[in-house]
C-alpha cells in the first residue's frame, strides 16, 4: 500500500498535470497491472507497489525521453529510509526497475519483470499495442491481459484506487 504521505510527497514535486498521459491515472493503471502480475508470478509485491508511483515521477516532459528513468530511481534513493522503507535487497530491485524501465529489457528477477510488464501493459495510452515479445512475464504475454491492459489504457481509464486508496478526484471537483 502507498502510503498518503509518500503520494502527496511525490505530487508535490511532480511537474506534469495530474491527469496527463504520464501522470496518476498512468500510475494507478500501472498499481493495478503490478498488483495482478504480482499475485501470478511472485514479484514482490511492495517494490511493485512503489515502482508503479515513482517510475515517471520525475518526467521533464510527456514526450519520448530517456532520463526519467534514472531521475525516479534516484529520487526514490532520496526517499529511502524515511518514506521508502525496504531491505537492501528489495531496494535494489526499485531502483533498477525505475533506472531500466525504457530500456527495453525483458530478462532479470521476476520483480524487475513485473514492474516492467505493468508499464508496458499501459502503451494503448500513447497509441502502442503492447508486443508480446517485448513483454517479460508468461502472465503479461497472455492474449488476455494484453487485451485487458490496452482497453483500459486506450481509454486512460481512471482505476477506482485513484479516489478509494489515495482520495484524488481527476473530474475537476475538489480534493481532500
């Protein structure tokens, strides 16, 4: 589970709108992919679970861009011991998840696997079809969760967690 005050630091500091193609809806969208593939293939759940959050949250731009990926695996080492609590081991797996994430790779620990697959099964946000072979878990490669993850990412669904866990409206009415 994030925790409140993790998310509202990571959105303090976030510099894209809320609603855009890499903002929360994105990242719910990713929590939701990260929490399923978790739950078949064993990843760990907790590094999911915070690579869903801070994978784009230090995006210069919502455009094609290649050092994001480094700017969140550093941000997150920023975070550790006071709002990311994980063992050295687990560590490890967030920061290289974030640090690797665009760069394409399929092979590594099952946890690196399914954060990655959690992002990829959200490219129908940005007119992508998710490649099986690009993708890294049996799970992520069935027809079925590729089908599942590209509807809703065509659609930039906005996953119930978003107000239900974190309490953030995207409609334009008020937050708490």
């Amino acid at each position: 589970m994030i925790s409140d005050e993790l998310l509202q630091t990571i959105l303090n500091q976030y510099r894209l709108p809320w609603n855009g193609v890499h903002g929360l809806s994105h990242w719910a969208r990713v929590l939701e992919n990260g929490r399923m593939l978790a739950e078949k293939t064993g990843a760990r759940l907790q590094v999911v679970e915070l690579f869903a959050v801070l994978h784009d949250s230090k995006r210069p731009n919502e455009g094609i861009e290649y050092t994001h990926g480094r700017l969140g695996a550093d941000y997150a080492a920023t975070l550790r011991g006071s709002l990311v609590q994980l063992s050295d081991d687990d560590f490890e797996l967030l920061y290289t998840a974030c640090l690797e994430h665009t760069n394409g790779k399929i092979d590594g620990d099952v946890t690196l696997q399914a954060c990655w697959d959690a992002d990829r099964l959200d490219l129908g946000r940005v007119g992508i079809k998710p490649d099986p072979r690009r993708l890294c878990t049996p799970a992520a490669r069935l027809p079925e969760t590729i089908a599942w993850g590209l509807q809703r990412s065509r659609l930039r669904a906005v996953p119930a967690l978003v107000f239900e866990e974190w309490g953030i409206r995207l409609d334009g009415s008020s937050n708490p």
